[in-house]
C-alpha cells in the first residue's frame, strides 16, 4: 500500500525560497566588489577609454537593475503561487489516500 501513496513533492520549490537570501546576500557583495572595482579604475585611469568604460560599467549596474527585488518579486508572485497551489494538490491527494474508495465514489459520480 506504501507504493500507491501519492504526494506533491515541493522540495525544490521550498529549497530555492529558502536559497533565495543567500543569493541576494551574494549578489550584494558582487555588485559593491564591481562598485568598489570600477571606483579604484576610474582612480588611476584617465581619458576616452576610462570614459567609455565607465559608460559601459553603469550600463551594466542599469541592466542588472535590483536584484533582490526581482528575486523576491519572482517568489512571491511565481513560486509561492505554486508553492500554495501545490499545497492545495498535496491537501487533496492526502483525502485521497486516506479514502480511497470516497475518492473513486466522487470521480464517478
């Protein structure tokens, strides 16, 4: 009977919510080393290429926009959704496995 019993598995779902404060805690540290990089750069180097250069650096902070925000956007409003959906799912297949023949009874009729 253990084989038959069937469930949602939202391990990777909850796994990547939960990595998802170290990713953002890694990335802020990148994106201050890349500041503190392009500052000490810009220090030392002088004329069209240094300004060209740092045109391009800032265009690249622009571009990755904030981090944190698109990561936490993207599991509230895409992961979490799931993770409730599936939820829901894991709810019902519970009531599913501990009955069954009410199961079978309700799809039938």
């Amino acid at each position: 009977m253990a084989d038959d019993y069937v469930y949602a598995d939202l391990v990777l779902f909850e796994k990547f919510k939960n990595d998802s404060a170290d990713a953002i805690s890694e990335f802020k540290q990148i994106k201050t080393d890349y500041e503190t990089l392009n500052t000490n750069l810009m220090k030392q180097w002088k004329g069209q290429g240094a300004e060209a250069y740092k045109l391009q650096a800032n265009h690249i902070m622009e571009n990755i926009g904030d981090f944190e925000t698109n990561l936490n956007t993207l599991n509230e409003e895409v992961v979490q959704v799931i993770l409730d959906a599936y939820n829901q799912v894991d709810t019902d297949l519970d009531e599913i496995n501990r009955n069954p023949e009410k199961a079978s009874e309700s799809s039938e009729g």
